[in-house]
C-alpha cells in the first residue's frame, strides 16, 4: 500500500470518527506538508507555520470533502495554498526569504559531486517547475492530481515536467556517463 | 537508471535531510475552538438582530454618506486636480501642463432680484422697453465675476406659454453678431443654426437680445427699434 492510499484510508477514518482519529491523519500528512511548504517558503520557521495552518485546515474541512479518494490531491492544494499565502506576507513585509540552495538544512554527505550539482539545479528551478516536480516523482501524485494541487490543467503539469527534465538532463546525462565509464573500466 | 528514477533520488535524498520539526501538541485544541467560534458566529449572522443591525448601518450609511461627500468634495476635486497633473506629467511628459491646481471657470449663475443684482454691478442696469404687454421680470443673473455684465430674464406670454426674453447688458463689449444654435433634425443630424443677434447700445452700456431664435422675427425687430429709439 503506498503512502498516498494511507492517507486516503487515514482520511476515510478522520472524516467518521473524532479528535483522535484526525490527529492521525494531521500526523501522517505533517512531514509532506511541512517539507512542500519548506521548498516553497525556503524558511524553515515560516513552512513550519505554513504546515501547521494547512494541517488544521484540513482536518477541520474534512466533512466538506465529498470524494474522500480526491483527499491528497485537496490536501496538497491547501498545503500550496497556504504556503503561498504566506510567501506573499512574506514578500510585502519584507521579510528576507533565505536561497533554497544555501539552505543549511541540506545535508548531503557521502553525495557525489555531480549529484550535488542536480542538488543545486533543483533548487534553481523557478518555483512554477519545482513543484510540479516535486508532487509528481517525491510525493508520487499523478498529473491530474498535481494540477488540482496547483490549480493548472494536467496538460500543464505535464508540460512543466517535460520542461524541468529537459533542463535537468544535461546534468543527469554526465553523471549516468560517468557511472558507466566508472563501471566499464578494468 | 533513467532520468525519471534520477530525479526521483535527488528529490528524496534533498528531502531526507530536511529535518521534520515534531507535530505541534494540543493544536487540535485550538482547531476545535475556532470551530466552535465559527459556529457562534454563523449563527449570529442568521439571527433578526444581525438583519436589523445590518439594515440599521444601511439607512445610516445612506444618510451619512451624501452629507460627508459634500463635505469632502471640494477637496476631492483639489485632489483630483492634482493626482490627473501628476498622472499628466507621468505618461506625457512632452505635454506641458499646470503645476498648479486649475481654476474652476464655469460657475453656477445665481438667480437675484434686481437690486441684488445692482450692488455687484459697476454700471447702473438699464430697463430694455419695448417689451410685449404682460412681460414679468423674473430675475437677473450675475455673468461677469468682475462685475461688468448682468443677463436680464424676462417671461413673455406668447405661444400659449411662457417664453423667455433675455437681455445682456454689458460695459463696453458688444458680444457675437450670431446666436449659434444646434438642433436635432429628428433624422440622426445635428443642425446648426446661426441667427442674427439683436444688439445696441445704451450710451456706454452694450445690449443684446440672446433669445431672439426664441421669439416671432418681429417682435425681436420691434424690441431692438424700441430700445434704440429711447437713447439715452
């Protein structure tokens, strides 16, 4: 069972029973919230803020859900939606918004030097190209569930994708050429 | 390993080592609270009392709001002189134009009595004759701020009606030859109309006949040959 069908049962659950049960459900979502709303706010005090109101949301807005399966598609909009809320508050109180890639919360030890380099590509990426990114091969949701997440047709999304990997494949390629040339020397 | 799987790695090893600060305690708590207020407020939004509040502020913000608007209107309109010669100066920069705030140039004409009328004139006003019988005066209307022009209004009672005779006094300036009138032909077509203006003078004191176009071509005739017989 993946991740996502656990939060659709955790879902099914929270939205019959009580307190305990949505507490479950806030907790299995917590560490993908919060990690969505760090790739987009870059502040971990701020995403930390971020996920928390999502969480709260969400949980509190689970008896407005009618198709319980669309719940990580609907989760996620809220986590995208808060998160940008508060990127924008951020913005017009002219709080410093730290760079994703120099971000000390990376730790990337016993990383290549080259898997260090697509570390920093995708952090580089505009935001409209990382998340769909990130949604779709981290977080494992389909085109058309990252579209609702993002608020874009799934053709967007797919666009978006096909994009961000033509631009992370250059640095892709030495890397995978230089693990063959590693593997086919004597 | 393709590209898919690649992308895939990097984003699971960027994301293992964000380090997940531990779910808040008792946010639950706070949730169900707001929740409960939400519903208080609901429901108070559904009582009679929030309607009759509501509809109070309503009545109140008609009568306040047209009172509070005269008030502010003068200066709004110093504002909005102001923000469209900045708006100016912004956009067409070649356009010179004002720094300071425009005069008003049109101003309204406040209907007098003729002694009223008198006080803020600096030449003593003539009475035309000539009139047709039954004329009225009705009164005499301020044109020049500087006080050197006064318009005469008179009600004449041809054509089953009242009909307007209107008489300008001037010191020293004779006006237009021509009353120039623009009418709808009931056709889509806009005519315009250029009719003679009865005019003479009164020792130093220029007169016009403004409505003649409103009057039977003799009896604006026989008003200026009555006027121009009584010199002064």
């Amino acid at each position: 069972m993946s991740g996502l069908d656990t939060l659709v049962d955790l879902a099914r659950a929270a939205a019959l029973g009580g307190a305990p049960a949505r507490e479950t459900l806030a907790r299995a979502l917590w560490p993908n919230a919060y990690r969505i709303a760090w790739s987009i706010l870059g502040d971990t005090q701020a995403a930390e803020e971020a996920a928390q109101d999502a969480c709260i949301a969400v949980c509190a807005a689970l008896a407005d859900l009618r198709q319980i399966d669309a719940f990580p598609a609907w989760a996620y909009r809220t986590v995208v939606s808060r998160a940008r809320d508060r990127a924008r508050r951020m913005r017009r109180d002219g709080e410093r918004r730290a760079p994703l890639v120099d971000a000390p919360t990376i730790d990337a030890t016993g990383a290549s030097l080259d898997r260090l380099d697509l570390f920093a590509a995708i952090g580089t990426l505009p935001e409209w190209l990382r998340l769909p990114l990130e949604l779709h091969y981290f977080i494992g949701l389909s085109s058309r569930e990252v579209g609702q997440a993002l608020g874009i047709p799934a053709p967007t999304v797919r666009f978006r994708l096909a994009l961000a990997r033509t631009r992370l494949r250059p640095l892709v390629e030495i890397r995978l050429n230089a693990t063959h040339q590693t593997e086919s020397m004597p | 390993m393709t590209i898919e799987q690649e992308i895939a790695f990097v984003l699971n090893r960027r994301f293992e080592h964000v380090p997940i600060p531990e779910f808040p305690r008792d946010v639950f708590q706070g949730a169900d609270e707001l929740r409960r207020g939400t519903r208080v407020s609901r429901r108070l939004r559904a009582s009679p009392f929030a309607f009759a509040a509501s509809a109070l502020a309503f009545c109140g913000i008609l009568f306040f709001v047209p009172s509070i608007s005269r008030a502010v209107k003068p200066a709004s309109d110093a504002m909005s002189a102001r923000l469209i010669n900045a708006l100016m100066a912004a956009t067409l920069p070649h356009v010179k134009t004002s720094r300071t705030p425009l005069k008003m140039t049109s101003r309204e004409l406040v209907p007098q009595s003729l002694a009223q009328a008198q006080r803020s004139i600096h030449f003593r006003i003539v009475l035309p004759a000539g009139l047709p019988a039954g004329t009225r005066f009705r009164d005499a209307t301020v044109s020049d701020p500087t006080g050197s022009a006064v318009t005469l209004w008179y009600e004449a009672p041809l054509h089953r009606g009242k009909t307007p005779i209107v008489i300008s006094e001037s010191r020293g300036e004779k006006g237009p030859v021509f009353s120039t009138i623009a009418k709808y032909d009931g056709h889509r077509h806009i005519v315009i109309h250029r009719i003679p203006r009865p005019r003479w003078k009164h020792g130093d004191i220029a007169m016009s006949l403004d409505s003649a176009w409103l009057l039977p071509p003799d009896l604006a005739r026989s008003i200026q040959r009555a006027n121009t017989r009584s010199g002064p």
